[in-house]
C-alpha cells in the first residue's frame, strides 16, 4: 500500500512539490472476479478488511441505454483492491452485501454511482462523499484527480472514464485505471477528514453525506422528450409532434437493444427532421445524417413516425412549452411580481455574502430552486420559526438553517421601491 500524507495547508499552492505520477496500483490490478466462487472469496476478505470501503463503478455512458454498472472497483484495508464484473456474475452480487454491511463507503461524486450500485442491492450504512467534501471545504477543483493531487501529492493516470465499459474482455489498461480510483480513496477521505474537522465544517459535511445516502430517486419527467438538444428551434405545434414522436421511437429502440439514444439518432437530426417534414423515404435520405447506411435500413421506422405526428388531430398536438409548477424565468419577474424579484435579489445578496464568508459554493448553502420557489411564493407567516420549519421540509439541513434562516427571513419582508 501507498504511504500516503496529506498536503498540509502551507504546501498547498504554487510552491508545492511536483506531484507523483502513480500510473500502477501498488499491489498490481487484481484479476477480475467474475465466478461464484472468487466472489465468494472476494467478499470474505473484504469482511475480514478493516476500516472504510472505497467504493467505484464504471458504466458505459454514451455506448449503452442503462446506466448499470459494468464494473465494481472496492478496496479496503487488509483486503486490498477487488474488482467484480457484474455482468459476468448475472448481477447477482449477494455475498458482498453481509461483507459491507455497518460499514462506511468512500465514494467521490455517491450521487452518480449510488443508483447502479442499488440496482445491484449494495446500499451503504454510511456514507463519505469526498467530492461533496471538497465543495464544502470550498476548493475550486474537486475532481478525483484534482483533490488526490491536492491533498495526497499524487497524480492519478487517468484517461478511460469515457470508455464503453460494456466491452469484453476489459483491456488491461482500463483495469489499471479502474483499480487506481480506489487506490487512494482513503486515504483521501481521511485528509478530507482532517481538512474539514479543521474549517469547522465536519458537522455540516455529514449531514450532507446522509442526504446523499438516503435521497429518493429522481421522480421520472413528464415530457423527457422535450430535452431534446435544439428543440428551442421549433416553435410549431405540429413540428413539436414530430419531435414527440421521432424522440419516442428512437427512445423505445434505444432501450430494446441496449444503446445509448444518441447514438440510435442525434437530437439535432430529429429537430432537422422535423422542420424538414420529409414525406417519403427518398425526402427523408436526403437528410443529413439519415443518408447513412444505418439510417437507410431505419428510414421505414423514422417516416412511420412523422407521418403519426401528422395525423393529429389539432387538440392532441403538444403545448408549445412544457407544464410548469414551479415560478416563471427569473428575468420576468420584475414585471409580473416586483415585490418578488426584490425578494429574491435580497435573498440572493445575502446567500452570496454568507456563502463567501464560509468558503462555500452558494448552491450548497441551499438549493436555488429552493430559493427562488420560496420568493415566489412565501408563506403567509414570515416569522423566522415559520421560515425555518418551512424550508426545514423543504431538505434543507440544519447547518445550512443555522446559516441561512434568519437571512431568507428578512428577505421575505423585501418589498419593491415605489414606481416613480
């Protein structure tokens, strides 16, 4: 194992030493576990390991539709570093459950691999987020990379994040990069550690790592296909249809075999698709992109579509902007509710000098949704109790209202100058 020391405060700057290229785990990449029995024996050393877990996965975002995990990096100490394939082992990853279990996990960015490390039933007891650590120790860069380099005075070979890990067999040099992932982990949660018990700001730190932890999935969006990149471009009700409908095919195709939508058919050859309106197969080859061989042999699927839209009726075309239950763009409310705008530049003042004076991105002091939905419409009782138990249910935590409630208090009594 790496003898690892955390930066102290004084070397980290300019005049701090060349950091060491780590481009192989000390112990060697492990062979991947990807039998019952090497799993079982995975989970029985790690059982048998001491303190935290580094926990990793890699997907293949942008190659495959689901955002599974395609691998599982964990390292703990006396254990050293395992990785397990999931999808050689049918997701069934079931003696790792009692093996982690009451333990803490490392993870840098939790919210991005806890949801496929779910689908696999490993679900942490406790959490420590080191990139949620470093945003609240208010460092500017706070990748894996960065915050090694920062803190531990090491810098990670890095290069495959993007690399379609669905592929098999791994190549080598991927496994070297997965393996490296976890390789510091802890020892980085323990500098972070220290770093953030020095700030003052260990306290606020776990309260967020349980946020973290025990968030509730996302709820699924109504219209997802309205996020199709350039669909600003299309102001007809009847060319949104046509987006509506391509985006649903290429949706259901995309998921039936497993690929990435994007790489079924680019936003941009939809939005160009529907302005287009092509009405036979030799209008719609013309296209750019649908001239390719791929697209030829789906030509038939993609007319089907549009010419569904086109038998609309008027009443069942989509409303020209999606349903929204939240406030209006901020840059409308001077007109429509001055004493809200006034409310929220208040608001936003006050958060903004909070947030400096704490050393804290402004968006983890609380939510800007929360803010602005709160300016908008406050409640009737402004007092600071009501205030407090309000955004209280709204997920704030209760260091961000020891930081924040009175100032959005006062807020809420804002009122806009008088028209001359």
């Amino acid at each position: 194992m790496v003898a690892v020391e955390a930066a102290s405060p004084e070397t980290v700057g300019s005049d701090r030493p060349e950091p060491v290229l780590l481009t192989e785990p000390t112990d060697g990449v492990p062979p991947v576990v990807d039998t019952s029995a090497a799993l079982h024996a995975a989970a029985t050393a790690l059982a048998a390991g001491t303190g935290p877990v580094a926990v990793d996965t890699e997907r293949a975002s942008g190659y495959r539709y689901s955002q599974r995990a395609y691998l599982v990096q964990l390292r703990r100490e006396g254990a050293g570093t395992v990785l397990v394939d999931p999808i050689a082992l049918g997701g069934e990853l079931d003696p790792l459950v009692p093996a982690l279990a009451d333990t803490e996990w490392v993870l840098h960015a939790a919210s991005q691999d806890l949801p496929c490390l779910a689908e696999l039933d490993l679900r942490p007891a406790k959490l420590f987020d080191t990139e949620l650590a470093g945003r609240l120790a208010g460092f500017e860069r706070v990748s894996l990379g960065a915050l090694v380099e920062r803190m531990l005075g090491y810098r990670l070979e890095k290069g495959h994040s993007a690399a379609d890990w669905s592929r098999r067999p791994l190549p080598q040099d991927w496994l070297v990069y997965a393996a490296l992932d976890v390789e510091l982990l802890i020892a980085l949660r323990d500098a972070m550690h220290d770093e953030l018990e020095k700030q003052g700001k260990l306290e606020w730190a776990l309260e967020e790592f349980e946020a973290v932890r025990t968030a509730e999935p996302a709820p699924p969006r109504a219209e997802p296909w309205r996020r199709t990149s350039g669909i600003h471009r299309v102001r007809n009700p009847r060319q949104l249809a046509a987006v509506r409908a391509l985006w649903q095919t290429r949706d259901k195709f995309a998921r039936d075999r497993d690929l990435a939508p994007g790489r079924v058919l680019p936003d941009s050859s939809i939005v160009q698709a529907a302005q287009a309106n092509p009405k036979t197969e030799a209008d719609l080859v013309a296209l750019p992109v649908f001239g390719g061989r791929q697209q030829r042999r789906r030509a038939s699927m993609w007319l089907q579509a549009l010419r569904s839209a086109r038998r609309l009726e008027n009443d069942e075309l989509p409303a020209p902007a999606s349903p929204n239950d939240g406030p209006p763009p901020t840059n409308r409310w001077a007109d429509r509710d001055p004493d809200a705008a006034a409310r929220l530049s208040a608001a936003r003042a006050a958060l903004a000098e909070i947030a400096e004076a704490n050393r804290l991105p402004v968006e983890n002091l609380l939510l800007p949704d929360l803010v602005r939905r709160t300016c908008w419409a406050p409640p009737e009782d402004r007092s600071l109790a009501a205030v407090t138990e309000l955004l209280r249910e709204k997920g704030a935590r209760e260091w961000q209202l020891a930081l924040t409630a009175e100032a959005i208090t006062e807020a809420l009594h804002a009122t806009a100058p008088p028209a001359e």
